[in-house]
C-alpha cells in the first residue's frame, strides 16, 4: 500500500445509519477528505451480512473507517481517534468536566438509545418474536421518548448548554443528536415535548459540515 493511499480516509457508510452519519459530521468538522464505499443494509439480507464485510468488521454493522492500514470499528471511537490525530477542532473538550458531560450526552444517545433500536433489533422483533409494523414503531417511538426525555433534562438544566450541546461549538455530543434527531423524525416520534433538541439540531443543520452529511446529500441515497 502506498503512502498515500494508507493516508486515504475510507468510510464504509450507508446513508440512512445514524452512527455512520456521526462519523460524517466528525471528519466534515474537521474538514477531512474521505471516500465513501457504500455497504446497503437493507438490499436483500443486508451487504453488511457478507462474508467480504464481515472480514472488515466482525459485527456487521457500519460504519468502519480505513486508515493506515487499519479497519477502525464503533462510531465514537472512530470520532476520537479522528480527535486524536486531528485535533482541530476538538470534538471532546479537553477540561476534564466539559469532556465528561459531551461523552455522558453522546453514550446516552449511542449506548442507551440508538442499539435497542437498530435495524437487526427491528428485525428481530418482527421475525422472531411476531410484531407487526404498529408495534415496531410503537417500540421505536417509546424508547426513542425515553432517551429524549432525559437529553433534554440535561441540556435544559445546564448553563453549559448554547447553541450546540456544549456551548457554542460543536462536538461529539452534536454528532450523535443530529442523527439520532433524523431517526427520530423517520419514526415519527413526537418531538414536541422537547424543545431543546429540537433547537440544537436546527441550529446544526444550518452548519455546512453537518448539512454535508445529511442522509440525503449522500451518494448512495435512494429519493424518496
Ligand atoms: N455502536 C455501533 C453501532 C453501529 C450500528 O449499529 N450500525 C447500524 C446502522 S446505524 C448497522 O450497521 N445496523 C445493521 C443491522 O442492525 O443489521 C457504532 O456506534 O458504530
């Protein structure tokens, strides 16, 4: 491999997954170059189901970066690697107290609300455990609220909130709302009880990166 291609940033992506969408925003932040390889969860089994996939990544799930030779796996720990080597801008706060708040903000979005409702948990329900579309959405619905509720007591009672999750610059914890925000719409989860996310996420679509990185704006978007 030469140098220049190990240097290459290649996301394995899908347009519609919410954790690749963070990575996205990330590397758009920091005004890093990348190509996209499309991997369509939802053509016929799902391309993440493929053996050729699997030996990049052995959860089958997306998205996975390549750099320097290497198959990076799990959105938040590809947001701060890219952190680490391009720290310009930080998506994590390096005070100690303000790092600690935008990881508690970004886990609850990718720890407590995004896994019980992924496609293959989504899946499972209706294939193995018999639940009609009404009640697959009600699920999503309903855990998607409980998430919000608590992001919302967060951002709504701390001074530290501005304009984005953690004062007036981006970071990792906007990286997780905004998609987190899409999926949430796509469901049709009422947002109305939670002004807050509503207006951190408007005012970061208004941003150029996260704009870029909308499911819409990607290559492998299929128009509604
Ligand atoms: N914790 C992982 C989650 C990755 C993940 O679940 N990706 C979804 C798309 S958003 C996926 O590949 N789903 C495939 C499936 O559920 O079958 C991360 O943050 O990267």
């Amino acid at each position: 491999m030469s140098r220049d291609s190990a240097e290459r940033l290649v996301l394995f992506d899908y347009w519609r997954s919410s954790a690749a969408y963070r990575v996205r925003i990330a590397l758009n932040l920091k005004g890093l170059d990348y190509e996209q390889r499309a991997v369509n969860l939802v053509h016929g089994d799902g391309e993440h189901l493929s053996a050729q996939y699997r030996a990049i990544n052995p959860q089958q799930l997306v998205p996975t970066l390549l750099h320097r030779g290497r198959a990076l796996t799990q959105s938040l720990a590809i947001c701060t690697y890219l952190d680490q080597l391009f720290p310009t801008p930080l998506l994590v706060p390096s005070d100690p107290v303000a790092g600690a708040r935008v990881r508690a903000l970004a886990l609850l979005i990718a720890c407590d609300i995004h896994p019980i409702n992924n496609l293959r948990v989504q899946r499972y329900l209706k294939a193995e455990l018999g639940a009609g579309e009404t009640a697959v959405s009600d699920w999503m619905q309903h855990w998607m609220t409980v998430g919000f509720s608590a992001l919302e007591a967060m951002l709504a009672g701390s001074e530290e909130t501005g304009r984005f999750c953690q004062g007036d610059q981006p970071g990792l914890a906007d990286c997780c709302l905004v998609p987190q925000v899409y999926n949430a719409e796509r469901f049709d989860c009422d947002l109305s009880g939670f002004p807050m996310i509503r207006a951190i996420a408007a005012h970061c679509r208004e941003q150029p990166a996260f704009a870029a990185a909308a499911p819409e704006c990607q290559p492998d978007a299929v128009p509604a």
